[in-house]
C-alpha cells in the first residue's frame, strides 16, 4: 500500500487509515464493494439511489487525487474493485513508468466524469510526453451505500480491457515494415482494419525481419493477443516483411466493409492461395474474416453440392427437385419466401435459385450418410482439420459429421457448420481450379512450416460447380450483386439464420478470373443485400 496508510481489522474487515489525504480519518473496505474511500464515514448512514451532484464531484475528485499522487492503494479505495484497481494503478507508475501526472476532470455527464491525462513516460533517461482521455463513472456501492468509482481498465486508459496491464520497456519484438506483393507499404492508417494484423505479424515475423526493437510504452493483454503500442520512446530499427497482398485490392477491401456494419471480407488467388485481402468493419477489433466461427448459410451449398455429385447421387444437369417443403426425421424445412416449387428442377437451377428442400431431399440418396459433408470437407476442401497455417491466427472450418435434424441442417449451411470469409472464399477457390491450395498470408519459405494438403475435387466435379456458379452469377441469386462485372465470373448467395436475431446473416462468395472472395455481414439480410455488394466492390478492384 502506498505511503501513510495503515491497515486495521474492525469487526472482520479492513479499516484502512488514510494519513495526511484529507478524505477522511477511515474508511471502512468492504469485500463485496471492492473499496471504501468516497465521501461517506464509517458511522454514516447508509445511502441508497443513485449518486447526487455533490456525490459524483466528490468520489471522482479524491480518486482521481490520489492517482495523480501515485497513491494506488488509496485511489483503489474509491472503487468498486480495489484489488483489480490496485494492481492496474500501481502498474501505472512502475511498469508503465508514468510520471509528472496530472488530471482535469471535465463537466460531469450525470455520474459520469471525463477527464483528461497529461503526464511524462520516462525511461533509461528518455521521456516523452503523454496525453489521453478517458471517463469514470460513480455508482452507490452494494452493501455499504457509499459512491464508489465504478471499476473498468478502460478509466486508466481507454483501450484497456479486463486483465491488461501497461507495461514500458524495449518491445518484445522489433518493428516491422509490412508491404504487399509489390513493395507498397501496408500501414494501420491508410488501411484501418489491417491493425491487429499488422500486430500479430510483428509478434510473429518481427525477429526474423531483419529489425531491432523499440522502447514503447505498450498494452500487454491478458490473451495471447501482440501487445499494442501506445508511445515510443526510441524508435526501432524496422525489419521488411513482405506479405501476400495487394494494396489495391486491400483498399477496396476496406472501403467496401464500412458501407456494412459487422462486416469482413477475404479475398486470394485461386491459382496460389495467396491472401489479397482481409478487412472487418468491427468495434471489437476482432479478425472475423480469418477467426470468425458462423453458420455460413447457403454459400455451404457448393460443398453439398460437390458432395452429391461426387458420391453419384445427381449431376449439375441431374434431377433435384425443388418442392415447396421438405421433411427430414420429423424437422420439416422450407425455402426463402416468394420461392416457386419446380419439381423437373435440375441440380443447376436448384442451386442457382438456392432451393433448400432440394437439397435435404438428395442428402437422404444411397450412399449418402451422416458422415458424408464432412469427409467431402475434410478430404476434398481441406477444412476441418485444424491444420491451416496461414501466418496467422485463423480457423479453417467446422463440418462435423451430425445425425438426426443437423445432418439436414447442415448441407444448407445451418446446423453446426462453422466457417468464416477466409474459408469461403478458399471452398470457391478449390470448386473452380479442383485444386485446394491452403490460403496464406505470409510466404512458408520465411519460418519454414508446412502448408496443409488435401486431394482436391475431380475434374468434372470442379467443371460442374464452376459452371453452377456461373449461372447463379448471371442468372440466379446473384446477378444483381454481380451485374457490371466482366471477365469470367461466378458467385453463390447465402443467408443464415442466427437464434436470437430477427435478420439473418449476409453471406456471399463469388470469383472473377483468378480472384475468390467471401464476405459476411451480420445480420445483414439476404446474401445479396450486404455482402453481395461486399465481394463485387473487391471482385471489381482484383479481377
């Protein structure tokens, strides 16, 4: 504990004895409340509501006091979490190395206080000026009635999340200059989402670059997650890692995700693999494109159908009768609405139309079984083996072998099928080229690790598909997204249905030339209408 306070035991918890702080002789800690500081004494009566005007001003001004000081332990005390807030504080000035600090509050909104942070990191006698803002929020304690800061990582600084810590010392790893397949350098600036990419690919790449490492002042996250940069002392020497993408594709990318809420997007050259483009347009920062695990919809019906046709059930010109519903072990399915029943449809028009009675009747065909997808995945699509490499963290698929309602659930696309735009858009890479090349971000011939196989599509089941996918691109569910787009072209729509959520998830995947792309939009309609629009925009900048 910081310098002045004593700890007493009264009545079986803490008393803590606050010398020369002017917030009162002691404050009684509660376990449940996390601190005792505030405005109210031991022998007060107990409040209930929210905290007043004069409640607010005064819990933030001694919290916010005591940490201008450096007294954590006292600051602590004025929230909600003392022990968590201990630790996050102390940090603060011994870690993180932040000196000379000093805090404004600004004009309280209701219980919530802004403030802004000026202060000095200093190290090995380099400093460097800091400045930040962020805000705390008061609240009536649980048991004891006090106001109390309520306790989130983010009032120390605001993109801290729970179990960060900041930390201020030379960088685990050495910067790095990211740039695309031709050279042009790949910043967070120019292209916002490639953020967390850029960071995982200094985390990993960073000591095998060519590059010395900085002196920053940084977040250390309690996850596996590169730790995030936040000021620098001493800039480092870059080292140059060359990436697989393209900074045009990338742009497009990025410009196309911000039209669409919770929307990603990967884009790679069927004919390599190589990944021309990643981007999300999400408040989390997360990589939904690469990590993302969602039911894809009805884009799985290029797997389902490459399935039906390998084990001869049908053939792309074969019957597949689109009926109005169809019923498999009790659960009965239907079509989008609007859809017209065609019982002389083939395979073709049932696939460029998205008819899902069609294809939960086919699955129940000699010799299809309940394994049947998931080894069509596994052996001819590569997914599902937690084996991808692709230089960064990513998942490759989920089709796990299912009985009763899911076996008919997942050959649409629902069920328990995963996938993310990264998958999709390698299962429409190994549908037109029949061979499955594993997507990859960073070239293996860097840290020597191997790239995962898988046997690929007969030829003329990748012949079919291809030919499939063309249709839907001009004449079924995906010729308004695809409309304009010239050169040799194909798509399939999507949509999946999320419980809870009243508008389905938008999937799209489609290829132009030698380029494949996969987009999602959460809950955002048809495939069409979000990520349609998505993988065109990208489609029409790569192809």
């Amino acid at each position: 504990m910081g310098k002045g306070v004593k700890v007493a035991v009264v009545g079986g918890v803490f008393a803590v004895m606050i010398g020369g702080a002017g917030y009162g002789a002691y404050n009684i800690v509660s376990a449940l409340d996390g601190g005792g500081g505030g405005s109210a004494g031991a022998a007060e009566t107990r409040r209930s509501g929210p905290p007043d005007k004069e409640e607010v001003r005064e819990t933030a001004d001694a919290f916010l006091g005591a940490w201008e000081k450096g007294q954590a332990a006292e600051a602590a005390s004025y929230t909600n979490n003392a022990a968590d807030a201990g630790v996050l504080l102390t940090a603060y000035g011994e870690e993180a190395r932040i000196a000379r600090v000093d805090i404004t509050p600004g004009v309280p909104r209701g219980a919530t206080v802004p403030f802004t942070v000026k202060a000095t990191v200093s190290l090995d006698g380099v400093s460097e000026p800091l400045r930040y803002t962020s805000a705390l929020t008061v609240v009536r304690g649980q048991t004891t009635g006090r106001a109390l800061v309520d306790w989130e990582p983010s009032v120390v600084h605001p993109d801290l999340r729970d179990g960060d810590t900041l930390v201020t010392g030379e960088s685990a790893q050495p910067p790095i200059e990211a740039v695309d397949r031709d050279g042009t350098v790949l910043t967070r600036e120019k292209y916002p989402s490639l953020g967390p990419v850029l960071d995982t690919l200094r985390e990993k790449y960073g000591d095998k670059a060519g590059g010395s490492p900085a002196v920053e002042l940084s977040i250390r996250h309690a996850t596996d997650e590169a730790d995030t940069p936040l000021l620098t002392l001493a800039e480092g020497e870059p080292g140059k890692l060359r990436t697989t993408l393209s900074a045009e594709v990338q742009a497009a990318a990025e410009k196309a995700v911000q039209a669409y809420p919770e929307s990603s997007v990967v884009a790679l050259k069927p004919s390599t693999g190589e990944v021309l483009a990643v981007a999300n347009n999400r408040d989390d920062g997360f990589n939904a494109a690469f990590q993302g695990q969602v039911a894809p919809g009805s884009t799985m019906k290029i797997i389902t159908a490459a399935m039906l046709i390998d084990n001869g059930v049908t053939s792309m010109n074969g019957p597949a009768p689109c009926t109005d519903t169809a019923t498999w072990q009790s659960q009965t399915f239907e079509n989008l609405t609007g859809m017209e029943p065609n019982e002389g449809a083939t395979l073709a028009n049932s696939f460029l139309r998205s008819c899902n009675t069609a294809f939960i009747k086919l699955i129940d065909e000699k010799p299809v079984d309940d394994a049947s997808l998931t080894r069509e995945a596994q052996e001819r699509f590569g997914l599902g083996r937690d084996d991808w490499k692709t230089g960064i963290a990513s998942f490759d698929g989920s089709v796990p072998a299912s009985g009763g309602p899911d076996r008919a659930a997942n050959a649409i696309g629902q069920g328990q099928v995963q996938m993310n735009p990264l998958n999709m858009a390698s299962v429409t890479a190994t549908a037109v080229t029949g061979a499955f090349r594993q997507p990859y971000l960073v070239s293996p011939e860097l840290d020597g690790r191997q790239l995962a196989q898988a046997k690929g599509l007969p030829s003329e089941t990748s012949a079919q598909l291809k030919e499939m996918m063309r249709l839907t691109a001009t004449q079924g569910t995906a010729q308004q997204a695809m409309s304009g787009l010239g050169g040799d072209i194909g798509a399939k729509t999507g949509s999946a249905e999320v419980d809870g959520n009243a508008t389905s998830d938008s999937w799209f995947t489609g290829f132009r030339n030698d380029v494949a792309a996969a987009a999602m939009a959460q809950q955002g309609g048809h495939g069409g209408d979000a990520a349609g629009p998505i993988v065109a925009a990208v489609l029409r900048a790569g192809g």
